[in-house]
C-alpha cells in the first residue's frame, strides 16, 4: 500500500503512539473534565500528527519548518496540560513521568526535522 510522505516520518509514528498513550491516560478523568481539560488534552496531542503530516505536504523548507514548529508547540501545550493533570489529582505522577519522556523524544525530533529545513 502507498505511503504518505509523514506516514515514513519515525516522528508522526512516535506522534501516533502519544496519542494512544494520553487517550488511555484520561480516561479516567472525572466527568465534569469531558468538555474541559480531557477535550483539551485531546485536540492537542491530535494536533501534533496533523501538523507534523500537514508541513510533510508543503514544499518550501520555510513552510515545513513552520508546521513541525506548530507541532512542537502543540506537543508542548500536552505537556502543561498534562502537568494541570497530575496536580489537580487526574493523573497519577508515575504515568506522567513516562509520557513526559514520550514528549521528549518527540520534541527533539522534531527539533532535529525542524531544524534541518534551514540546512
């Protein structure tokens, strides 16, 4: 089957295995978080793939770098989400810490990619 140019990115691959990981996190947040931090946590971490496929599609390096930067700033917006998380008691430390390393090694590659559309 054809593969997209993102769906060869190790980036969006490690991108889609976050999303699992956070929707698996949260599922046990209180109802009262369905519209609120959970929806969130939610469009955030599915904008990170989408920007990391979007910028794969755009043909100046200038554009892609813009779109693996929207990502970046997306996976960081998990991450401050995440941290609420676990201080209003949704989401038990231990799970945090391993998906915080999760969002570390998507941030440097997508450092790593962004950084190399300037090269």
């Amino acid at each position: 089957m054809y593969q997209f140019p993102y769906e060869r990115l190790n980036v969006w691959k490690e991108s889609m295995l976050l999303i699992k990981e956070v929707y698996q996190a949260i599922i046990k947040f209180p109802k009262s978080e369905d519209y609120a931090l959970k929806s969130q946590l939610k469009r955030a971490v599915v904008s990170v793939t989408s920007n990391i496929a979007e910028g794969s599609a755009r043909l100046s390096p200038k554009q892609q770098a813009y779109f693996f930067q929207m990502a970046y700033g997306s996976l960081i917006e998990v991450n401050c989400q995440l941290q609420i998380a676990v201080s209003l008691g949704y989401l038990e430390e231990e799970s945090y810490k391993s998906l915080r390393e999760h969002i570390r090694q998507i941030s440097s590659q997508l450092s790593a990619l962004r950084n190399r559309q300037f090269k």
